[in-house]
C-alpha cells in the first residue's frame, strides 16, 4: 500500500484527494527542510513523514540537518527562550559562534539551498543561513514553531534582520505573531496518526505496557505526557488528582515525559514532583527514555482522561494526539490548546488544579458523556490536527508565493 | 483559504475599531468567513470573529448582537461592510463613555485571508450530473461556489443557480429553492447536505415519477 493509500485510510479519502490536487500544481518543485535535529522535538517528528509524503506526491522534497555543536546549543537556547519572552540575550561571543556556525553550514549546504524553490527554515537556530546565500533563486520560509508575540526586543532586533530578508514566515497562532515586512502565515502544527506514537496499537501492546507500569486495567485511569516543566505544572496535576479520588475511587496518574536526563531543570521538576507523589502507590511518575513513542501511544490509549494542564504553552500537541486517541482531555486554558479544546465536546479547559480535579470528576462519572466526547474528539482531530491537512496548507502556501502576493489566486 | 496573520491587534474597542479601519478588506472578509471553513461543533452564537470577541472578551452582549446581524452579502463590496460595521462601534462608543475603558485579557488578532482557486478536474455537464457530484464535493467548494461566488458577477448570485439557469424553465423551482438557502447559519457540511437534498428533491420532480 502506498504511502498516500494509508493516510488516506486514516485521514480520509478527501484529505488526500484535495493533496492530490494542490501538489499538481507543485509538480518537481525542489522544497528543502532546515532544522537542527534529525530525531526528537516535535520539528523532527513532523519532517520525518513530511519528506516522503511529499516526495509521493511529486515534489522533489529533502530535509537538511543543521550542524552544530555545544557552545551553539548553549546560545541557540538562550535565543529560544527570548524569543518566548524571558529577559535573556546571548553576549557577542555568543552571537559570534551563532553566526559562525550558519555561515559553515551554508556553505555546506550551499548548492541544495540555491537551487532550492522553496526552502524551509524550522525555528531561530538556521534563521541566518539566509544571509549567507544572496545567489538563492527560490522563495524562503521561515517556520516559527515558538511563541514570538512578546520576545525579548534585543534579541529580537538581532534576529529580525536575518527573518525580514525572507519571503514569508510561518506562525502556529496568529498570537505568535511579530511584525514582519512579509507575510506572515498562520499554519497550526499536526500530529502524524502513522507514526508510533499515534497509530493504531493491538491491545497486547497496550497490556503490555501497562503491566509493565504496574497499572490496574481495571482501575480508572488519568494520564498526562509531558516534560517534567514547571509549565507543564505536573504538581498541580497531582493535586487535582488528589482532589479527585475522593470522588473516584481507584483513581491511578500516571505522568510521564522524557528530557529530565540532559536538563538540569527537569531533573529539579522531577524531584519536586516525585516529593508531591510521596509513596501514594496509584502516582506512576515515569522518566521515559527518547523514541519511547509506543509507550507514549499506549499509556494515551490506556487512559480514560487525558490530562494538559499546562500554565503556559505553545501549542501542546499532546492535546491533539490524546484527542486522536478518542479520549476527551483535561487541559490548561492558554495558547494552543485553546484551539482544540470545545468545552463538553472534545474536553475542558480548566485554570487551576480545583477546576481539573471538577472535570475529572464529571468525566468518570459520566461515562457515556465521556464516550461521545472522545468520538468527537477524534474526529476533531481527523479533520483539524492531522498531518495532511499541515501539508495542505504548505502546498498553498507555497501555490500562493510561486504565484503572487494577491487576495486571490486564480489558477487553471 | 489560507490565513495570514497581520501583527494587530486590538485589546480594547477603540483598537478594534481603528484595525476595522485600517486593515485590508480581505481581513473582513477572513474574519466574516473563516470560521465556516474550520472543524466546530456548535451554532456560531455570533456570526463573525468581531460580534464573538465583542461578546466574550468585552461581555458586551448589545453590541455583539449588533455586530452579529450586520449580513456582510448584503453589500455590493467589503468596503460597504467596513462602513456599518465601524459605524455600529462608533454608535456605541458614543452612546457609552464606559465602553471605551472595557480592556480585554485575549486581544482580537486581526487576520486576513488568501484564497487559491484551482481547477478540480471535476466536470459536471448537467443538473443531474451535479447532483452526482454534489456528495463528493469538498466543503471548500462548496464554500466558493456557493457562498463566495457572491462576490464575483453576477454579484449576489451562487453559481449553481447562475449555471442552473441555462437549463431552462423546468429547473426554476431548483433554482428558486437554492436561493432561499439561508447559508449564514449551520456549518458548510449541513450546507452541501441541504443542496444535496434539494437537487434530488426538485430533479426528481422534473424527471417524473
């Protein structure tokens, strides 16, 4: 079975069709990905079905890793988080090792990039490859995955003069949105329903997973996936727990994320969160190793609730493959998940550990509500959230930068 | 339709009514008609992004409810709608000193659209092979034959009807139902199922028993 034959069997046959038809538009167009990671973070995890989807459907796509090493990463996450807000900035010698790295990369990556028609570059790390190739003959995206609303305005300057030379810019929200002297395009993220982490499992896999985690399958069941983040507010999570299982008896939590390991904050969040869980038995608090995507998907599917409650947030994708799942979730009333949250449709969004603990409450007990709630979530998400219909807004994007700057575009 | 953010935003009604102003007609016309195209499960309660944002960031439900009638076909063009709607505000901040000091947590994104046309490759050579494809049809066609094509010439007109037309006397009751199609409530999926219902309904009649 091809490629398009199987998303078409998950996303629907529309879906694909109307890729079909926007990709004929595209025929050979050589389109190059630039991120900084070939595997983890969700950049990646989007790249790596994008690339032969898009090959699939006639274009000439390739993904372009960025090179860097240490002191790059060190600066590159100083400038993620100023663009996201906080009141830090790389010194000169910082901006000095980010400059020299996209300067060695773009001439490695010279000759893909200037034949290139369309290049998309992924986040602040390769937004300055532009400056090193004034011979560029295609258009140039630049693809924000952050929030850029309120960065801060020195390393924003900086940054600007590299992101104005582009051609257009994509955000997730148009609440992410900066001025820019182009367009810039409102492109939510997407889940891929083929990759393990979202795919159908059999239930021996999801057993096994359970049991492993010592769950009860028997025994109602609340499960959040994320980073162990303050924003992610895992405590306040265990709180609502807590408040909960007074209502609900039996009650199990498990939270689970990775990336405490090479994160001096998340090895601090995990402890913290571990001290709130005590020795309560039912409190599963899992470090999960990276590529772990099958526990990932089975402990979702395993769960009765999925639970976000996020404090501040960028887009959480994990509310969008919880929703996939067929389960309704839980989750905090800020940034993205707004967008995919209908209260008593697809979930709750809630603003404090009492409101979570209130919807975990009326969701256990009212199981039908909760059944009828995860069929719309997931054909929520079918229609919303899904990979293909990402690449159906590329593919006009890029349809309306080869043919103009116009309100409409009329082609054929 | 694709959307294009703007950057403006307005956090106070004085700021949305300086961006209605300014920004480009397409913003209106994205902020009138998006939704319909987006995945939702209730009713819209108002009926375009400014009487919704009116409503549930300013809780000013009067207002709302004037923005919300304000029936954007009904205007030759967009700037005939950009003229009653920055009227409509202007009325209300006259009227109410109190309004002007409302300020809300969630600002109004202003955000226009881009539209591109492309032709499906799908071909309908008469009414009832229309009918046959009116099922498959993408909400987004039927959206831009349906509803946008209002806009274009003949303005006011769907192109079903428009092309409808042609066929003679026989298919006027078809065509007189299609314009008595209230398209501005319900979501664009009940839309294709109510034209699915009256093609069958008024051919069939035509065809005979």
């Amino acid at each position: 079975m091809t490629l398009l034959q199987q998303y078409a069997e998950v996303a629907g046959s529309d879906a694909v069709e109307h890729l079909r038809q926007l990709a004929g538009l595209l025929q050979g167009a050589r389109v190059v990905h630039v991120n900084t990671t070939a595997w983890g973070g969700g950049v990646a995890e989007i790249l790596t079905p994008l690339i032969p989807l898009s090959r699939e459907l006639g274009l000439d796509a390739s993904w372009e890793v960025f090179e860097g090493a240490a002191d790059f990463f060190a600066c590159t996450k100083l400038m993620h988080n100023a663009v996201q807000g906080m009141r830090v900035a790389p010194d000169e010698r910082g901006l000095h090792v980010y400059e020299d790295y996209n300067a060695r990369n773009a001439e490695r990556l010279r000759s893909v990039l200037e034949d290139a028609d369309f290049v998309f570059i992924h986040d602040p790390q390769p937004a300055a490859l532009i400056s090193h190739l004034p011979r560029r003959r295609g258009s140039w995206i630049w693809r924000c995955h952050i929030d850029a609303s309120h960065p801060d305005p020195r390393v924003w300057r900086y940054l600007h003069e590299h992101v104005a030379t582009y051609d257009a810019s994509v955000f997730s929200l148009p609440t992410f949105v900066r001025p820019l002297p182009h367009p810039s395009y409102v492109i939510p993220p997407a889940i891929d329903p083929l990759s393990d982490k979202n795919r159908a499992l059999a239930d021996e896999e999801i057993r096994g997973v359970c049991s492993g985690m010592g769950l009860d399958p028997n025994r109602p069941l609340v499960v959040q996936i994320s980073r162990f983040d303050r924003f992610k507010d895992p405590v306040g999570v265990i709180k609502a727990y807590r408040l909960a299982k007074g209502f609900v008896p039996g009650l199990q939590l498990v939270l689970a994320g990775g990336g405490a390991a090479d994160d001096p904050e998340g090895a601090e969040v995990l402890h913290e969160v571990r001290g709130a869980a005590g020795d309560d038995p039912d409190i599963h608090v899992a470090e999960l190793p990276p590529r772990d995507d099958v526990t990932v998907n089975a402990l979702q599917r395993s769960a009765d609730i999925v639970v976000q409650k996020s404090v501040r947030e960028g887009f959480g994708l994990t509310v969008a493959e919880g929703l996939w799942k067929g389960r309704p979730v839980i989750g905090g009333d800020t940034g993205g998940i707004r967008l995919q949250l209908t209260n008593y449709h697809t979930g709750f969004l809630v603003n404090s550990p009492e409101g979570a603990a209130l919807r975990i409450r009326y969701l256990m007990h009212n199981r039908d509500q909760r059944l009828e709630m995860g069929a719309k979530a997931r054909e929520f998400t079918r229609r919303s959230f899904l990979l293909t219909r990402q690449l159906r807004e590329y593919l006009t994007l890029m349809v309306a930068l080869r043919s103009g700057a116009g309100e409409r575009i009329s082609l054929g | 339709m694709i959307a294009i953010a703007s950057a403006r935003r307005a956090t106070t009604l004085q700021e949305l009514l300086d961006g209605i102003r300014v920004s480009p007609a397409e913003s209106l016309y994205y902020h009138f008609w998006a939704d319909l195209l987006q995945a939702r499960f209730e009713e819209r309660e108002y009926n375009n992004d400014f009487a919704s944002w009116v409503a549930h960031q300013l809780h000013e439900h009067r207002l709302a409810e004037q923005l919300a009638v304000i029936d954007p076909t009904a205007f030759p063009g967009l700037e005939g709608l950009r003229v009653v709607l920055v009227e409509t505000i202007e009325a209300a901040l006259e009227e109410s000193e109190r309004l002007a000091w409302l300020r809300s947590e969630r600002p109004f994104d202003f955000v226009r659209s881009q539209i591109v046309i492309f032709d499906t490759g799908w071909r309908a050579g008469d009414p009832a092979e229309l009918a046959e494809l009116l099922p498959f049809l993408p909400v987004e066609s039927i959206f831009y034959h349906f509803i946008d094509a209002r806009r274009r010439e003949p303005p006011g007109v769907d192109d079903f009807s428009h092309w409808l037309s042609d066929f003679g006397p026989a298919l006027t009751p078809l065509v007189e139902e299609l314009v008595g199609v209230d398209y501005y409530f319900g979501s664009l999926v009940e839309l294709r199922r109510r034209l699915i219902e009256a093609f069958a309904h008024r051919l069939a009649a035509v065809s005979g028993p």
